[in-house]
C-alpha cells in the first residue's frame, strides 16, 4: 500500500460526524478553513498523499464540527461546500491510490454534504468524481450512468451560458466518454468527445471548475485515453504528439503519461514504453507505485523484452514485478 493511503483510510473510518454531534462545537474559523481545503486539494495534484493525510486528519474532525455550529444558514452552507469539496479530495487521492472502495465512502459523503448545501453544482461534481471510482473499479456501466445523467440534468443550466455549468457538464462528458471507450463502444466514445470539444470551445482556454481541469488540452489528453482504450495505438499516438500537457496538474500529466505506456506497449514498442514510465515515475512517483496498471505494464514490457534493459529491471524491481525467463 503506498504512503498516505492507509492514514486517509483511517481517516474516513473514524466517527467524526458522531464526535460533532456529541462534543461541544466552537466557533468556526471560514477563512482558516477555506484555506484547508484548498491546501488539501493543492497537495491531491502534488500526488503528496502523505502530507495530505496528515493534513486531513486534522481538517475532517475540524470541518464536520463546523458544520454543526455555523451561525447563520448562509454560513452552514458554506460550510458544508468545504466539507463536500473537502472529501473530494480525499476521493481523488484514494481513487489515485488504486482504492476505489474507499474512494467511494469518500465520494459518498461529498454527496451528502453538497445536498445539505443545496449547490447542484456540487452535486455534480461529486457526480464526476463518483464516475471516475467506477471507472477505476471497472464498473463501466456504472460509470457512464452517473456521468450521462448528471451531464443530462446540467444541460439546461449549461445552456444559460453559466460557465462553470459548461465546464461540468464537459468534464461528465469526458467521463461518458472513458466509459463507453472501456466498453467497447467506439461511435458513443468519439459522439462523446466531440461533444466535450464544442463545450470546451466555449469554456476557453480551460478551467478548474471544481478542480476538473476541464478545457481544451483536457479534452485532446482524453482522446488518447480513448483511442487507447480501443487498442488504436496508431491513432493515440498521433494526438498525443500534438498535445502539451503541461499546464495541467501533476496527477493529470501522470495519467496522459500512462496512456503513452500503454500506446507504445500495444505497438510492442519497449524502448519507448520505458521512456514514458521513467517519465510518469518522475512525475508523480506515488501514482507510478500505486496504480495495479502500471505494475501490469512492466509486467508486460518484461514479457516483450528478450534482454531487458537495466531500466526496465530497476522499474521491476521497485514495483516487485517478478521477472519471468523463459524455458528453454
């Protein structure tokens, strides 16, 4: 199990909301909290999981308190949209962590508390993240549900021209179109995608709308994921030299780089392949240790490599991927 994700799943096995019920509230500091929330999400896109467990193990107690003795119901509001955007994070980093099954409880309780702030946008980001467990947990159908109906709902307000409403609705989209990728399903991914284009197109240059990085660049990095979801590895590769995704988040960069693994393994490109792996190990080395895909890859690539390379063996090594010799 990697650092951080042991702590974050005691974290969300603790009675917190019961302790607030019972223990006597102080007086929420908004501003001090606020700014945990956004500390917490800045250390999600670090991939420093273990630095966020820390800070949340003192955050959660903290806001799910809050949450009870805000003042007026303008600030309970408040208070419940740092609680949701706050366990968002917890989701994102689990989901990272290759834990779907906590992600879900995490996920799950951000529901509950945009509700009890009556912020539909929230409710669909929470949405957004709730399709990204079921598609790490390999619920394909689950997870095109959740995002085409969330995406469906938001249609109306998107079309006010509300844009945080458009760049929701274009991250759902995405989503649908992952799903429909895993299953098979080429003519819904790509109607799914070009959808996410025209929406993008509106947003601009992108946005961290509920920190889903939504925009342009967002939605080239999805189509390879797409194309090499169909085993198109011709035509992932293509995108993906077109596409600059450095302004994103560090998490973002990862992924992009595991697709590129996966691109360069199904054209049996080793030498390649490796490249990308050194590159996402580099970029974000918790995600590279933690995901089960990755340790699949070089698994993979060991299989491909007659003589595999000391980088290649190293990358075993730290993942401990058994290297297999064949019989003679």
């Amino acid at each position: 199990m990697a650092p951080g994700a042991s702590r974050l799943r005691l974290v969300l096995s603790t009675a917190h909301s019961l302790k607030a019920i019972l223990g006597q509230p102080e007086t929420p500091d908004v501003p001090a909290l606020r700014a945990g929330v956004d500390r917490a999400w800045s250390l999600t896109h670090e991939g420093n999981y273990a630095d966020l467990a820390e800070l949340l193990e003192g955050l959660v107690p903290r806001l799910e308190s809050a949450t009870r003795a805000g003042a007026s119901e303008q600030e309970r509001a408040e208070l419940f949209r740092l609680l949701a955007s706050m366990y968002h994070t917890c989701s994102a980093a689990l989901a990272n962590l290759g834990e779907p099954e906590t992600a879900w409880i995490a996920v799950d309780r951000a529901v509950v508390a945009a509700e009890r702030a009556f912020d539909p946008l929230l409710m669909a980001a929470g949405a957004f993240r709730l399709s990204i467990v079921f598609i790490g947990a390999r619920h394909y159908g689950q997870a095109a549900q959740v995002s085409g109906s969330a995406a469906d709902a938001l249609e109306p307000l998107a079309e006010t021209g509300q844009l945080e409403a458009v760049a929701l609705r274009g991250a759902l989209t995405l989503q649908r179109a992952l799903a429909a990728g895993r299953l098979n399903q080429a003519e819904e991914a790509y109607k799914h995608l070009r959808l996410a284009k025209e929406l993008a197109e509106r947003v601009g240059e992108g946005r961290n709308d509920y920190s889903t990085e939504f925009g342009p660049t967002n939605v080239a990095l999805h189509e390879v994921t797409v194309a090499v979801d169909l085993g198109d590895a011709g035509i992932a590769l293509r995108a993906a030299g077109a596409v600059d995704p450095s302004g994103l988040s560090l998490e973002r960069q990862a992924r992009f780089g595991i697709d590129l693994v996966r691109a360069h393994t199904q054209r049996r490109q080793v030498d390649e392949a490796v490249t990308a792996l050194v590159n996402v190990r580099q970029t974000l080395p918790e995600m590279f240790r933690a995901k089960p895909a990755v340790k699949q890859l070089v698994a993979d690539l060991l299989v491909m490599s007659s003589l595999p390379s000391n980088q290649l063996l190293a990358l075993a090594s730290e993942l401990g991927v058994q290297v297999k010799r064949a019989s003679s």
